[in-house]
C-alpha cells in the first residue's frame, strides 16, 4: 500500500495511490499524520485505518503534479515538531565513496584508515546484531525541522554561501511517536538527502554544517514491509537532457546495520520520544554524482527513482543570490 498527501483547494488531502494515473482520496482530516494518530490510538494496522475511509471516486494523479499541489507524504501541523536526521556509513560500498572525498585512502594498516571506514568497518561487524541484542552506533547527524522539508516536484534552494548542492539518493523512514512515547514506523519514503559535500571534503569536522541544507522525500509512502533488496536509479538532467544517471542498492541486504540497529540507536534518546512528534530519519547512500566530479548549476533537475515506491521523487535546483543573514547581529 502506497499513500501521497496533497492540496485540494487549500487544505490538506490523502490519498491511496491505485496505479500509475490514478488515486482515491481517503475521507480523513489532517492527512497521513490524522490516520497515524488513529491507527496508533486505537491499535489498527495503518492500512485498516486507510481501507474504511476511502472514496468511491478516482482522481486522476498527474494533475496534482502539474498543479503543484503535491506535498510529503508525511507531515505535522507544526513543522518545529517534525524532526529531520540521518546515518551514514550504512551500505555496502557507501566508505569508499567516503573515503575518496578525504584526505586519507584506505590502508591496511587500522591506524591508517580514516575515520570513516574504521567507523564503516565498524558496522560491518557488529551493525546487525542478534533479536534480543543492541549493536554499535552509527553516524549520526541532524538536518533540520519540518520547515526544510521541500514538496516533491518543488525546487531544492542551495544557499549563497554554499560551496556544492549535491544529491543523495536516499531511503527515509518516517515515525510518528504516540502518546505514551513509544515510537511508530508509519512508513518508508525515497530521499534526496540533499547536502554539500565540498564543505564536508573539506574538513570531516565540517560534516554537520554540510548537512544543514534542505531535503525532499516522497512523493509516495510506502506501509508495511520493506522488501530487503531495491535497486533504484539516480539522475541529474539538464536542459531535458540526462547528464548523470547511475544505480544504486538499498534496503537492509545492501546495508551494514540492520535497519532496526539504526532506529534503535535514534529512538534510545528520550528526547527524540516526545509524544506526537513526526521524525524523518536517512539511512544513508553509497552513490553519489560528486564522486564522479559532476558539478551541478541551477536548472538541472534531480530524479530519484524506485520501482517499489511509485513515481519518482524530483526536485530541480535553484541557488540563492543572496545571504539573508544579515553580517552584524542585534543585541538586547
């Protein structure tokens, strides 16, 4: 079951996605977010809560692209209550692109390695453990609220002070944390965990500000299991024309943690368990087009696609002109 959230005349709409052309609304205030609350409350599985609501009718699916009138799949009402983060070093492969951006290549010797594979080879080793078993702790960083969220189909902003406006094609999965502060997997999305990683290659102690950029996930959620192998394909065009494509692995076979490992060692933070908060968390990505050298401009356009999870998530590229921080701040 695939579910999309969009505009219909001003206010907010789910839906179940039916085929490639087609949705049928689900009759249902305050969207996705509306159905979690519900199914978390009264014990239903979310699809339950979906197959009772939904209409008679058909809509047809392409005009709320053109319109552009689709949103994230998964949103709260107050965007300071959804939490944006992410892993890295999660898949197979994903440390010697890593690597490559740094200063040090890959060494037998363990006292030569840089940081992001022995944190790589970490996972290998004990990112996955056993039922009853807690496994290490990945990377971890933070990306933002509900406000960097950018709609599917909507254009991703670099800011003026930005050196790089890089894709990574990401899975995401999205939670929403009960009343009692338990943690809910509402469902999986595909993710552009837009970054620079010309400040990140600079210094690996700049990491977390390459990470402060905007996002985009969706336009489809997908409920229930997660199948573990998905091959999907990232793309930049410009002009129309295909300038980047390449594949790319995910899913918990093509993944050094497991993808309970990685939740667990989010959730385990009290704070993160605050009562009817959204969180969208990135697991992390071995492709990238900068490790192919490809400089982006704004106008290109960024296509992340899934077979499993629907229509493609894109987003073109715009850049700011201008800081909109002022340089000198006000003092009380």
């Amino acid at each position: 079951m695939r579910l999309i959230q969009y505009l219909d005349e001003g206010r907010l709409r789910a839906a179940l996605v039916e085929s490639d052309d087609a949705v049928r609304p689900i009759r249902i205030e305050g969207g996705v977010y509306a159905l979690a609350r519900i199914a978390i409350d009264s014990g239903q599985k979310l699809s339950a809560v979906v197959e009772v609501r939904l209409d008679d009718e058909l809509i047809d699916y392409q005009p709320l692209i053109d319109e552009g009138r689709l949103l994230p799949p998964l949103t709260h009402p107050d965007p300071a209550h959804c939490l944006i983060t992410g892993t890295g070093l999660t898949h197979l492969g994903s440390a010697d692109t890593r690597s490559a951006m740094h200063t040090k290549a890959q060494k037998t010797d363990d006292s030569e390695l840089t940081d992001s594979m022995r944190m790589f080879n970490m996972g290998v080793e004990a990112g996955r453990p056993g039922p009853s078993e807690i496994g290490v702790q990945p990377e971890w960083f933070y990306k933002g609220d509900g406000d960097w969220v950018v709609a599917p189909e909507a254009p991703l902003s670099a800011p003026a002070f930005a050196e790089d406006a890089g894709e990574e094609p990401e899975l995401v999965g999205l939670y929403l944390v009960g009343a009692d502060g338990l943690p809910w997997r509402v469902g999986f999305a595909v993710g552009n965990e837009f970054s620079d990683h010309v400040v990140e290659r600079q210094n690996y102690l700049w990491l977390a500000h390459s990470k402060l950029r905007q996002c985009s996930f969706g336009p489809e959620l997908l409920i229930g299991d997660l199948p573990a192998h998905l091959e999907g394909t990232s793309r930049i065009t410009r002009n129309g024309e295909t300038l980047w494509e390449k594949p790319f692995l995910t899913g918990e076979g093509n993944m050094s943690h497991s993808i309970a490992n990685l939740e667990h060692h989010h959730f385990k933070y009290e704070g993160f368990r605050r009562p009817g908060d959204v969180h969208v968390h990135f697991f992390g990505t071995a492709t990238l087009s900068f490790a192919d050298q490809v400089q982006v401009q704004p106008g290109d356009r960024f296509e992340i696609e899934i077979p499993a999870f629907g229509r493609p998530l894109r987003n073109p590229l715009i850049q700011e002109e201008e800081e909109k921080l002022p340089r000198s701040m006000g003092a009380l």
